[in-house]
C-alpha cells in the first residue's frame, strides 16, 4: 500500500514538473500574438476601405451640373453659303425669275484681279473658311458648291437654299467694273422677298462688320430685282460684294491668303450679330 502511494506522488510530482514547464512556456505564447496582432489589424484597415469608398456615390450629384453645357450661339440655325460664279460659266439661259420672260445666263463667269486670283476663287476660299466658322460656333451650313468644277446656275442655287429652309442665305461675290480706282464692299438685297426686313437688318450688320474687320470701303446696300439668285429664293438672302477685283490695290487684297482669312471672320461676326438680335 505505501508502496502504491509511492509511485503515485512520484506520477503526480513528474506531472507537476510538466506542467510547470508548461506554465512557464505560457507567457511566451502570450508574446506570439503580438506579432499575428498587426496584420490582423492591416486586414481590418482592408476590409474598412470599400465601405469608404460610398463617398463616391455622393459624387454622383456632380454629373447634374455637366448637362447644363452653355449652348453654342448658333446652335440649330441652317446657314447657306453660295460662293458665285465656277470655273467655267454657263452661258445658256434662264428665267430671271419665275414670272419673268427675261432671260439670263445659268451662271457667269465672272471677274478676275489684274494679274491676280479669279472671283470664282476668292469666292469659294471665303466661303471655305467662313463656313468652318460658324460650324464652330454650331450652325449647319449648306453649301451651294465645294469645288470649282461644277455646273450649278443661279436659280439652282437658290432652289438648293429652298429646300434645305436656310435661316440666313448668303452669297459670296467681288465686284468687276472699269473704273479703276473704285474700291470698297457693298450689299445687294432683294427688292422682294417674304423677309424683306430681316435681309435689310442683315445687309446692315454684315458691311458695318465686314468693313470694320477688313477696312474696305463702306460702299452700302442696293436692292436689286434682276438678279435671278434672289428673285427664285423663298428664303432670308443678301449678297456681298467683297471688293473690287478691278482696282489694283483691292485686286492685290483680295488674291491674299491672309485676307481670305480676315473676310471670312468680317463674315461671321456680322452674322452672328444678326443672329444675337443687333439692330432689331
Ligand atoms: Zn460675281
């Protein structure tokens, strides 16, 4: 029996010696934590980060500012542009205008600078140009030709105007006479014209723009009634005479890139004047 009791204090001893290894080893295991402790805490900062990200939606009132884009100035207006006369004229005729038994030539050929550009080009170079303008500015432009190496005449032309119900039509020429030493810019208008008074304010506004931007002579406005790309157009339309090819120093302007370029914005602000209710 004591023997018995012997052995199990020798069992519970070597237990307790185990144990307090055990013991011992605990506060070590306490320290490992730590270390598992800081990425735990990394994934936390992760798992927080989506929910931070809702801020985002909150951003979505920002969107509603965009659709109030200032619209441009001539957004939705139809603008024809016909740059007179083309390479070659065309001598067969036609009705000056739907009631008339007059006669004229489809389409002229024509002036040209001494030495210089042919009307026929100065023409469609500022017409080229003015309309990239006021694309700019958000017009649709219909233009009557593109290229010098057409056959339109002067009722088709108009026709063209008609049926694509320009807002403002507007034809592009220079002027050729003998007298040489005439210079300067001048309108013409048509004597008749369901918009009669809305070609006039317009006339107004381009030769004041135009000369102001080119200082070319103010020559003024003359209402015509034989001129057949009038006299067949349902719609507003004026035409500008933008110089005299025939006077040196004009013929000389007028053949000149940079003048090209400076007509053309003469042009477009006076459109855009018409457009932004001047002289009303
Ligand atoms: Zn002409």
């Amino acid at each position: 029996m004591k023997r018995r009791f012997l052995i199990l204090f020798a069992i519970g001893a070597a237990l307790l010696l185990f144990a307090g290894c055990g013991v011992a080893e605990v506060p070590e295991a306490t320290d490992t934590p730590e270390p598992t402790g800081t990425p735990f805490a990394v994934e936390i900062a992760q798992v927080t980060l989506p929910p931070t990200a809702t801020p985002a939606p909150t951003d979505t009132p920002e969107p509603t500012p965009s659709p109030t884009p200032t619209p441009k100035p001539l957004e939705g207006k139809i603008i024809g542009i016909d740059p007179g006369h083309q390479r070659k004229g065309n001598h067969d005729t036609e009705p000056q205008s739907p009631d008339s038994p007059i006669m004229k030539a489809k389409c002229s050929s024509g002036t040209r600078a001494l030495g210089g550009a042919h009307e026929y080009e100065v023409n469609l170079e500022v017409a080229l140009r003015l309309r990239a303008l006021l694309e700019e500015l958000g017009a649709t432009v219909i233009m009557t030709r593109e290229s010098h190496a057409v056959d339109i005449s002067n009722i088709e032309r108009a026709l063209i105007f008609n049926a694509a119900g320009t807002d403002y039509a507007l034809r592009l020429h220079c002027n050729g006479v003998d007298n040489t030493s005439r210079a300067g810019a001048f309108m013409l208008v048509p004597q008749t014209n369901p918009f009669l008074e809305d070609c006039q304010r317009a006339a107004r506004l381009l030769i004041d723009a135009f000369c102001a931007k080119t200082g070319a002579n103010n020559l003024g406005i003359v209402a015509r009634d034989d001129q057949t790309g009038f006299n067949w157009c349902e719609r507003m339309i004026i035409n500008i005479e933008m110089g005299h090819m025939t006077n040196p120093e004009e013929g000389k302007l007028l053949s000149d890139l940079a003048y090209w370029d400076l007509m053309a914005v003469g042009l477009c602000e006076g459109i855009l004047a018409y457009f932004e209710g001047a002289g009303l």
